[in-house]
C-alpha cells in the first residue's frame, strides 16, 4: 500500500458488508498478505493456513512460478477477458491439460468452460445429463454439497442452505451415501432395489450425482467398491455418472482426480476451486464425447474461461502433474495427517477419523467442541474450519504443498488448542 494512503477502519465490514458473510465471524483479522501456507494481517501477526480458501489454494498462497507466469501475461497485454473465443492461454491450458492429466489416464472427455463457480459447473452437469437423456430426475446423496444456486441446491443436502432458497426445490431424489446407516447396511443395495422397483416411487433419473469425498458434508468417504457399483447401477439404468471433484479434485484426495484408483470413469467430471492453482475463479465440466451436446451458447455466460486463470492453471499442471513426484510426496503428507489427527482424536471419546489423502478430519462429536477447538486454535495462530451435518468434524485442508515441518507446527496448535477446549468443557460439567 502506498505510503500516502490510509487503511479503511474496519467498521466498515460492519457497516457496509452483507450479512451473508460468513468465515469473517469466526476470524476476524484483516489478512493483507499471504505465502505459501502462511497468511499475514497489516500488522505483521502470521497464521498457518489449514483451510486454503476450502480447498482453493492447493497449491499455496502466491507460487513464486504462477506469479511470474501471470505477471508476465499482464504486462505484455496479454488478453484479460475473452468470452470463449480462442485465445494463446486457453490453447496451452489445454495443451497441458490432455498431456499431463487426460492422456495418462485413459480420459476421451471434451472440455467445457462454464462461469467461475463450481456450482455454475454443477448446474452445467445437471442440464447436460438432462438433455443427454430426455430425463429430469437427478439422483443425490445424504450431506452431499454441491453449490447453492437453484439446480445445484436442489442437489445440496444442507437444510441450512436448502432453506435460503425460498422455494420448492425440485427434480432431484435423494438417496443414503455409503456408511449412511452405519455398518448395518450397505446402502447400494438400497438404491439397486428402490430403481428396480417399479412402484419406488423414483423417476428414470438422468444422472447420479455424488463426491467421493463429502466435503462440507462431514468427510464422508465412499468405499471403492461402493462407488463401482453406483456406477454400475447409473449405466444399468440408463443415467450418467456425474463426480462432483471440484473439493475432493486437483490433489487433494492423493491424486490429481479423486476417482482415479477406484475403476470407474465417469460421464461428466464438475471441476472448479483449486483447477486454476492460484485462487483464480475458473471452472469447467469434463464430458464424454458422446454426451456433448450443448448446442452454441446453450449454456453460456461472460466469464466461461478465466484467461488469467488459463495462464496459472497451466503452470500448476506442468509444475506439480508432468511426473509422479507430487503426488508420492502427497502419500507421505497425509500418512502423517493421519498420525497427527490420531492423536486428536484419541484425545476426544469416541473421536474418529474420517476423510482420506489431505482432506482429514476428526469427529469429535459435538459442534460446540469442534467450533470451539477451530476458534482457540485461530486465536493461537491456526486458520482452521469445520464441517458436518452439525459441524461436528474438525477438517484439515491444508495447502499440499505445506512441508512437513509447517504442518507439524499446524498439529503443535490444533492439539494444543484441542487440549485446552476439552478442559474448559470439563471445568463446566463439573460446575
């Protein structure tokens, strides 16, 4: 900031900011600065960041390499806005896109720019099975979270943000997400005899829709096999599988797509958060060939394709997915996410684990402790949320490119913290 110019008093946050806002409440520090897994306020006071924009900043706040990269474009006028006309960004985003992730992985899907938002990519999703199929119903899961504009809330399981809609929120069926009912049933078997069933009551659906991982649903991780035979039981019945990996994506599940060791393929892949590897809005829809069917402009928008965003995105790609390095040194991160949050969640009765890769968390049963937990670990220099049909789950979404040792120093404060709120939960029972 130059030196002849004052900061705004924070009132105006209050004053001016809707009410919709929501992690400032939590944290209210003014950040002005950011590297790597560090975030800064203007007064120099550091936090390490275990939230990374909810999976948006996978790569770390300000990579020296996609900086340079998107400078470099700015400088020389390189084209900010381009609706989806061809531009020398998109070619090589794309370019790096099919060689390092497409082809490697055996992926025919095209590629489909559509607004910024990954729940404008859900929405794309939605239509598109729709149309592929001459079907409306789409069938969702149990704390599945997948955006909150019309078509994509109607998807969301939240009844928190379901009702912000203030409507009927239609064409969608929801069904039980692996482990719904505890180890007492395999819910696969529910949804293979309620579509088998001609008097279910379920419409021929077009697509089913799902995350490998639940993100803001409370790190429920499907099993392998239960995703297999959800897939299954879409072609058997004539619906797309659409993955949701705009959370679960890019990394975060130990892989570049989180499907990607479980032996499906799926029709469509919504993609967004982290895609452009600097914070930059961009999203996308993966597609098979055979189901790209959107006429010009059918589903379309002023920011489909976020040319600085292109520029980022493939550096991101060639940097970190051109060989397998990335990935392994990300096995090594989340066996110790996995060590440190054992550690936490023996420290909570009946704490469990949940989540896979780097995108952990632990249970620890109470939305009251785990919101406590988050806010004196904030306080003691720990960027930290949490998650769950009762924000029961403190989640772990630090950068991947967090080392070792910073995210140990995470660990150092998150228990610490963990420590201190159960004694104050101890100290009023007993009172």
């Amino acid at each position: 900031m130059p030196k002849d110019m004052t900061a705004p008093s924070t009132d105006i946050f209050e004053r001016r900011e809707s009410a919709a806002r929501s992690y400032c409440r939590g944290m209210p520090a003014t950040f002005a600065t950011a590297r790597g897994s560090q975030v800064f306020d203007a007064e120099g006071r550091s936090w390490i960041d275990f939230l990374a924009g909810c999976s948006s900043l996978n790569y770390g706040h300000n990579d020296p390499d996609m900086k340079e990269a998107l400078i470099a474009h700015i400088s020389g006028d390189g084209i900010a806005h381009g609706l989806d006309l061809h531009t020398d960004a998109k070619a090589a985003f794309l370019a790096a896109f099919e060689r390092h992730i497409l082809e490697p992985r055996d992926m025919d899907h095209r590629v489909m720019f559509t607004g910024p938002t990954g729940a404008n990519a859900v929405e794309a999703a939605m239509k598109l099975a729709r149309k592929a199929t001459g079907r409306t119903n789409i069938i969702a899961f149990t704390n599945g979270f997948h955006g909150v504009t019309a078509g994509a809330l109607a998807a969301t399981g939240n009844g928190y943000h379901r009702g912000g809609a203030g409507m009927a929120l239609q064409g969608v069926t929801r069904m039980p997400y692996d482990g719904y009912f505890g180890g007492h049933a395999d819910t696969a078997d529910f949804l293979e005899v309620m579509l088998k069933d001609k008097s279910g009551g379920i419409d021929a659906p077009a697509a089913i829709l799902l995350e490998t991982v639940q993100g803001e649903g409370g790190l429920n991780a499907a099993r392998p096999e239960w995703v297999q035979r959800v897939a299954k039981l879409a072609k058997a019945h004539g619906a797309l599988l659409i993955i949701d990996d705009i959370q679960a994506g890019c990394g975060r599940c130990g892989s570049f797509f989180s499907f990607e060791e479980m032996g499906v393929t799926p029709d469509i892949v919504t993609m967004a958060k982290s895609l452009s590897g600097f914070g930059l809005p961009m999203a996308m829809v993966l597609v098979r060939p055979e189901h790209d069917l959107f006429g010009p402009a059918e589903h379309n928008g002023t920011f489909r394709g976020n040319t600085h965003a292109f520029v980022t995105a493939r550096v991101a790609i060639e940097k970190f997915w051109a060989d397998d390095g990335f990935q392994k040194d990300l096995a090594d991160k989340a066996a110790l996410i996995h060590d440190r949050l054992a550690d936490l969640a023996a420290m909570v009765p009946e704490g469990r684990i949940k989540g896979r890769g780097l995108m952990q968390g632990v249970d620890v049963g109470s939305g009251d402790l785990a919101g406590d937990i988050c806010a004196r670990a904030y306080d003691m220099g720990l960027v930290i949320e949490t998650s769950g049909n009762e924000d029961q789950v403190v989640k772990v979404l630090a950068p991947l490119t967090t080392s070792q040792e910073v995210l140990r120093k995470g660990f150092e404060i998150l228990l610490k913290a963990a420590d201190e709120a159960l004694a104050g939960t101890t100290k009023m029972a007993a009172e």
